[in-house]
C-alpha cells in the first residue's frame, strides 16, 4: 500500500485523511506532520495515524507527500525536506493556494514529480470541486494517486493548462464565498420585507441547496433549468428581468476576472521568498 505523509494537519489535512481511510487506507500507513501539539493529538486520537512535530520524520519513507500547509509557510519549510525528496523522489501534491509548479520545483528541487491542487472549503464535508494540474514528470499511475486523495473530497477536474489555474481558484476556490454573500443578500431582503430573518437565512440556503443539487444530478444545461422555473410574466421572470437590468451577467464576469487577476498577482509575490 502506498505510503503517505501530510506536511500540515489542519482542516484540508484532516478532510482527506477521513476521506482516506473511508476508502479502505490503512492508518499505519499515513503519517502526518503538525507543529501544534494539540492538533497532533486530536489526530492520532480521530484517525489513529502516526504524527510528529518534525516534517522528516513524516516525510522519512513517504512515496507520496502531500503539502497541506499554506503558501507563505512553503519558504520556511522547503530546506528541512529537500534532501529526502531528491533522494526518495515521491510524488510531491501541493494544495497551498496560487502556488506554481515553477515555484515548487525551486524551493523542493527540480526533477519531481508534482501536482498542484486547488481544492475549496466544501471538501471539508466531502463536497468539494478540485482543480488539478500536473508538471511532465509525473506519471499516468501517480495521476491516479493523486486523483484518488483528492476524490474523496468531492468532484476533481485536471486542468491541461496550468496558467488556467487561477480561473480555477476564482470559480471554486473563492466562489463559495460568493454563495455565501448570495444567501447574505437574500437574508437581508428578505428580513426587509418582513420575513423573519431566521426563516429567511433557512429557505434561503436550503433552497441554494437544492438548486445545487438539482444542477449536479441531473445533468441539465443551468440554462434549461433556469427556464423551467421561470413561467412567462410570473415572479421569476420579473426577479430575473431586474437581475439583467442591474447587470448581472457583468457583476459575475468582473468578479472573475478581478479574482483571476489576484491570484496570478499573489503567485508572483510568492517570487519574492527566498
């Protein structure tokens, strides 16, 4: 069975180890590498893997290591692992935000198999949508490794294009604030007509919930599903119709746009770390 290290034990970590061992993972083979003793209790008390304040001697024997840790962290930590990676040339799988394959290879060493992920906070409840992208060196079967960690958080989709990365990030990884700030929204007008505001934050967000689930199980176009709810001069149509005069078709697009934008300038800022 392959041997897998976590360098970071937070909640992303603690996500996909669940996920793991749900599939049939052994915990003997997971190690995990945490520098808060109290996380590290907690999981080798949840999930009964090894863990360990040092990063070698999670890394040690690892044939796929995964760097659940966040960006600005990677500098820190690159000149502790750098050795037993040349020297066991695992499969490397980053989950750290707007962190290029480039970068990686330069802090970790070149030669390595990596994948870069951009998994979303709803993999934190097996429901996530990961983007996934690979550097040349790693190979169809190591692919499938890193499809299947990263499969039990939720939907995967590889990404041939890495410069597409940070489009990724700006419709899954940001975007379930998005949702957030819709339910916000719709609280809020609703409190203002005088529903209460308890009612109001329920059906809204169980009604985004089944829209969400009606999308992604049956397979409709959005466009097909928006028309079916939509009856001719009824209360959809004049919701939408207000929608479209306020732009919101443009709202979205800038948003996107501003959010791509941020990410490729935080990977750059990333250049600057020694």
């Amino acid at each position: 069975m392959t041997r897998l290290a976590f360098i970071g034990g937070g909640n992303m970590a603690r996500s996909l180890i669940g996920g793991l061992l749900k599939t049939g993972i052994a915990p003997a083979t997971v190690r995990v590498a945490e520098p808060q003793a109290e996380a590290r209790q907690a999981l080798g008390r949840d999930f009964g893997v090894a863990c360990y304040s040092d990063n070698k001697l999670a890394a040690a024997e690892a044939e796929v290591i995964v760097l659940a840790v966040k960006p600005q962290v990677l500098p820190a930590i690159h000149g502790g692992l750098q050795d037993i990676l040349q020297r066991n040339r695992p499969l490397l799988i980053s989950i750290a935000a707007g962190v290029r394959l480039d970068q990686l290879e330069r802090w970790f060493g070149v030669g390595l198999p990596i994948v870069r992920c951009m998994p979303n906070t709803p993999a934190l409840i097996g429901s996530g949508a990961t983007g996934l992208c690979a550097n040349s060196r790693v190979s169809p079967a190591q692919k499938a490794q890193a499809q299947h960690i990263l499969d039990t958080a939720g939907l995967t989709r590889w990404i041939d294009d890495e410069a597409q990365m940070d489009t990724v990030t700006a419709i899954s990884g940001s975007a379930p604030a998005y949702f957030f700030a819709l339910v916000e929204a719709l609280e809020e007008a609703a409190a203002n007509q005088g529903l209460p505001r308890e009612t109001a934050r329920a059906l809204a967000a169980q009604t985004c919930f089944g829209a969400g689930r009606m999308l992604t199980e049956s397979g409709e176009d959005p466009a097909v599903l928006r028309q079916r709810v939509t009856s001719p001069h009824g209360t959809t149509q004049a919701a939408l119709e207000s929608f479209g005069a306020d732009g919101l078709p443009r709202i979205v697009a800038r948003a996107v746009a501003a959010a791509t934008r941020r990410g490729a300038e935080l990977a750059d800022e990333l250049d600057k770390l020694p």
